[in-house]
C-alpha cells in the first residue's frame, strides 16, 4: 500500500496533495466537488467578489458534495478516505479586488458550511485574515516571488502557493516573473529557515503526475493546478474555448494586459494575465499603451468574439501547461490519473 506522503493532509482532510485554483467564473461548484471526490481540495473561483455569483456556485457545491459519494474511497483500496467530499471545499478571492467590496467573503463566513480553506491571491489579505482566522479556517495565499512571503506569513498565511510565470491567467508581469522551477525550491529554503510549519504549494505548469512529482522533488507539500483542471467537463467556461486549449501548444500563450484592458479590468501592477496569444493579443501586445488610450474599437471586436465564440478575438485562459492537455475528460478523472502517475513515478525514484 502507498499514497503521496504529504503534510498536507494534517492540516486539511485530503488523500491527495492537489488542490484546484480558484479561478474566477470558471471554478464553479461543480468543478470543486469533482474534484474533492477524488480526494484534493475543490477552491470555488470567488475571484473579484460578485456576491450573487458565490451565492449559487458555493451552495450548489455543498449540495452536491451531500449527495456525491467519494468515488475514490469506495473503488480504491490505496486511500484511507474517511473524510467527505464536502469537508474538500473552499473558495479563493482576489485580494486587492475585496479593498472594493468583501460582501462575498463576508457571507462565505457566515454560512453555516464553513470552506475547508480560503484562499487569497494578488495584494496583501492583512485586512481580512483576522475574521477568517476567528473561524479556524485555514489560509492560502499565492506568491510570486520570494519577497512577498514574510508579508503573507505575517498576514497568517498557513500555506503559501508559488506560482510560476508559466502560470495561466493572472500572476506576475513577464519582466518580473519567475519560472516554477527555482521559485519553489528557493521559496522551500526560506520556510525552512524562517517558518518551518509553513506548508508550500507549486503553481504554474503543473498538468500530469510528473509535475505534481517534480513539485514534490522541488519541496513543495502539493500542487496547485489551473489549467488541467480548465480543461475539464465541469468547467464553467464554453467548450469551444476549452478546445482551443486542447489545439494548442504550450509556445502558443503570452502574458500581456491586452485582455484586462479589453475587459476594463483595473489590474495593479505588477501583475498581468497568462492566455492563449490569438489575433487579439498579437495585434495589441506592441500597443498597450495606445490600447489603454482608445480601447473602443479593439472592444467592440473583443466583445463580438465573446458573444460569437470566435476564439481568434476572444481570449482562452490558459498557461504553458495548455501543450500537456489533450481532452476533456471529468475532472474527478484528472485528479485520480495525475495521482496515481506521481505515485507510481515516486515509488520508481526510491
Ligand atoms: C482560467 C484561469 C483562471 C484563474 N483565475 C484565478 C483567480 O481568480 N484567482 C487566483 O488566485 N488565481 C487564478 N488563476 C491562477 C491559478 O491560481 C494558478 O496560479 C494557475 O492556474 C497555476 O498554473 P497552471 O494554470 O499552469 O496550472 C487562474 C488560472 C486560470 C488558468
């Protein structure tokens, strides 16, 4: 018998080292629970906070998960499940999004099923940690680079994620990035020495079990995966962008503000968004800056591409790792094959 060893799994009640990001409109309740029947952690995207939108996602997933039974323990005899799919569940918002309006937070606490975790990504959650902390709910947060750690820590960060600039959707701008591969490691060093309790997730480029394995190798206790888990039956997003991502190759993205600034997205610096390089962003990455000044036109045909499906204007939010996925199987199948692939790579390596 063997299983991912991983301290993960003393602070929350998972039989896998995974957890789906919370990306916003797209990590519905669905996606969550199927995740969290296959034993990781399903983050509701609560994302920049619509009240009406957590409302309907964050009850549907606990109604679901009430009548899901936990597919792993009942076909696995490698797991000690014991725990139920609904303790699985969380939600992540974007941090400097809440400074406008935290009511979705807000509500989230006051429900009578608490989140297994809440995440906070983009800004410092200094204002909002403490309510959360009153709750025992344990805290995430994403990290960049490695000077945004102490911050967090001292912010009660229980877990820290580190994403890399391979990472689809928002993260850090492409001058500032750093690759997965050494800001997992680097960032291990430095709990190590200065908050050792601290667990460590990796983010950015993580799709199968050799990434989750790598993760691992690098000193994280997990993995944090957006893109695999995109490309999935329950994802919320229309199938004919998740094709798209299926078509690509991982030398097809680039991070840009072009899709921010078409969607009035007020993004801080220093962050930008990770997305499939289509017409839209080829012929706006040069010209952000005239974008910014006369962003009318460029958004009508942004608009039009959304409402027509057209992919060639419209973006698809996904990260290098959009070159490792090839269909859109459930994503309970995702979480139990990148599982079960690390294991086996894991048990090979001693
Ligand atoms: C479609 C999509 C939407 C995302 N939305 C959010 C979000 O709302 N909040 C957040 O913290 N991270 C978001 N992310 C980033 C993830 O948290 C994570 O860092 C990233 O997906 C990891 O890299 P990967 O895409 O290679 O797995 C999003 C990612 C994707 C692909």
């Amino acid at each position: 018998m063997s299983v991912i060893t991983s301290r993960l799994y003393q602070t929350l009640p998972l039989t896998t080292p995974l957890v789906l990001a919370p990306m916003a409109g797209a990590a519905g309740g669905a996606l969550a629970v199927a995740c969290a029947r296959a034993g990781a952690l399903g983050l509701i995207g609560g994302g920049y906070g619509d009240l009406e939108w957590v409302k309907v996602e964050y009850a549907k997933a606990f109604a679901l998960a009430t009548e899901s039974i936990d597919t792993v323990a009942a076909v696995s005899s490698l797991t000690n499940t014991t725990s139920p799919t609904r303790t699985r569940l969380g939600i992540g918002f974007i941090t400097w999004r809440l400074d406008t309006d935290a009511s979705a937070l807000d509500w989230v606490l006051d429900q009578a099923h608490k989140p297994a975790a809440m995440m906070f990504s983009f800004g410092n959650p200094a204002r909002y940690t403490q309510r959360v902390q009153q709750h025992h709910i344990p805290i995430i947060c994403q990290a960049q680079r490695v000077d945004q750690v102490s911050q967090l820590i001292d912010a009660g960060a229980q877990i820290i994620v580190a994403q890399g600039g391979e990472a689809g959707g928002h993260g850090m701008r492409s001058d500032q990035a750093r690759g997965t591969f050494t800001l997992v490691p680097e960032i291990a060093d430095w709990l190590a020495k200065h908050s050792p309790n601290t667990l460590l997730l990796a983010a950015g480029g993580i799709a199968d079990g050799r990434g989750l394995a790598a993760a691992m190798m690098l000193g994280a206790d997990g993995g944090l995966v957006g893109s695999r888990l995109w490309v999935t039956q329950e994802c919320l997003a229309p199938v004919a962008a998740l094709q798209q991502a299926v078509n690509a190759k991982g030398d097809d993205t680039a991070r840009s503000s072009v899709f921010d600034v078409l969607r009035h997205l007020e993004w801080p610096e220093p962050y930008d968004f990770r997305a499939l390089r289509n017409d839209t962003h080829r012929q706006w990455e040069q010209k952000i800056h005239q974008l910014r000044q006369h962003p009318e036109a460029a958004r009508k045909n942004y608009l039009e591409g959304v409402a027509q499906q057209d992919f060639t204007r419209a973006h698809v939010t996904v990260g290098e790792a959009t070159g490792l996925i090839h269909d859109i199987p459930s994503a309970t199948a995702v979480i139990e094959s990148m599982t079960h692939q690390a294991r086996a790579l894991q048990i090979r390596a001693k």
